[in-house]
C-alpha cells in the first residue's frame, strides 16, 4: 500500500482505539518514525498530511533537515550523544531522548546560544532491559528535578519502549506503569515541569499505549513499510 493508504488506516486505527478508551482522538497524535527513509518518502507523507517526523540518527537526520523543504516538525527519538546536540540545535520540535543529566546540559546550552527553549521527554527504561537506554524510575524523577533548574529546556513528559513482544498485550503493564511514574512526577508539581505528553507505543503495539493514555505515539513500519 501507499504511504498515504497507510496514514489513514493508522490514522483509523487510532481514532478507534481512543474511543475505546473514551479519549478525545485529537489527543493522540502520531509521530511518523521516518529512521532509513529517504526525504522523498517524508515528503509523500507530508503532503498526504502528515506534519511530524520522528528521526532516530543524527547523522541521518542532519542531511535530511536540509533535504526536506516542506515545513515538517522533527523530533529526536533515539538514544542520543552530547555531542550531537550542536547539529541540530533549535531546529527540532522536541527530544524523546532525554535519559541523563549531562544530555540535558547540553541541550540546555545549545538552546540557550540561540535564546530558545527545548521541549525535552524524559526516557525511561521502565524493563530494566540492558540493551535499552533509559534512566530508572528513581532516576526519572531526579533528571526531572534538575531539568527544572536549566531555563533552556522544558520537561513536557516521560516516553518509553517497553521490550518486544508479539503479543502486544503483553507491553501494555509498561506503558501502564509509565504512566504511573507520570502522575506520581505530576504530583511533585515541581515549577516549569508538565506532565502533558506520553510518548509511548509502535506499529505493534499503539493501541495499548493509547488504551493507557499515551499522547505521542511513534510509528514507522506500519506507514512506510519494512526497513
Ligand atoms: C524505530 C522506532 C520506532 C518505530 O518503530 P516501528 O515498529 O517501525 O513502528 C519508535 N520509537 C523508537 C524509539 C524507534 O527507534
């Protein structure tokens, strides 16, 4: 199918899936994962409406942000290093990534050189799984406290990928323990820090995340085909 018969059937599928959960489908927006896609696939999904872009490799991301001309917003959703942030600086919509404290610094002193503020998720490694990045839940809550203080980034929530399973069922208590951790940060009510977004669900398992509440979720295969 095209990129743009599958934009509406995941479109479909997450409106159905909202009004199981009784949520607003305007409360779900979709992050279309565009990792080892040519800028022409991008553009195909841009004009069949598609304005958000999740990319994993700076290095992939850098010549894109040149390549696609078309006022797509980008976000990071890859374990990132400190020292890419200088590469893209002020040039995406948001970080997913955000996992510890001297990436936030980083960030934070990017954004400030441009006199701008970064909105920043906090990526929470809720399996504990040692092949993915991540803080702890304890952790999570210190890196929110310490993003709080930069004046450059605001924390606008948590995301997560929780193992892979084949049944997508089974990832369905991560993202319920995810949000969880978000209300419990919430309940801090620490200043500057909202607890707005959860980014959280794929293309075999983003019906749980929004039956769980996520408001961001990532999806790639099932708009652009396999990688
Ligand atoms: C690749 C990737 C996705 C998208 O995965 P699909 O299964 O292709 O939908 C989402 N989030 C992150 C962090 C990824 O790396």
């Amino acid at each position: 199918m095209s990129i743009s018969a599958n934009l509406a059937q995941i479109k479909e599928r997450i409106r159905a899936a909202a009004e199981k959960a009784d949520r607003d489908p305007a409360s779900v927006s979709l992050v279309a994962v565009s990792k080892t896609r040519p800028a022409a696939d991008i553009v195909a999904a841009f004009q069949a409406g598609q304005t958000v872009f999740g990319e994993n490799y700076i290095q992939e991301l850098v010549p894109k942000l040149a390549e696609v001309r078309e006022p797509v917003q980008w976000h990071v959703i890859g374990h990132l290093q400190s020292n890419k942030v200088k590469y893209f600086a002020g040039q995406v919509a948001m970080i997913h990534s955000v996992d510890r404290i001297s990436l936030a610094q980083e960030i934070d002193r990017q954004w400030g050189k441009l006199g701008r503020v970064c909105d920043v998720l906090i990526q929470v490694n809720i399996s504990g799984e040692a092949t993915k990045s991540g803080t702890t839940e304890t952790g999570a809550m210190q890196l929110v406290r310490v993003c709080a203080l930069l004046p450059n980034i605001r924390v606008k929530g948590l995301m997560t990928m929780p193992p892979f399973f084949d049944a997508p069922e089974a990832a369905r208590p991560y993202f319920a323990e995810l949000r969880r951790l978000s209300e419990a940060v919430a309940a801090e009510r620490i200043a500057g820090v909202e607890m707005s977004e959860l980014s959280m669900g794929m293309s075999g398992d983003f019906e749980a995340a929004i039956q769980e509440g996520a408001t961001l979720v990532r999806i790639g295969t099932a708009i652009f085909g396999e990688r």
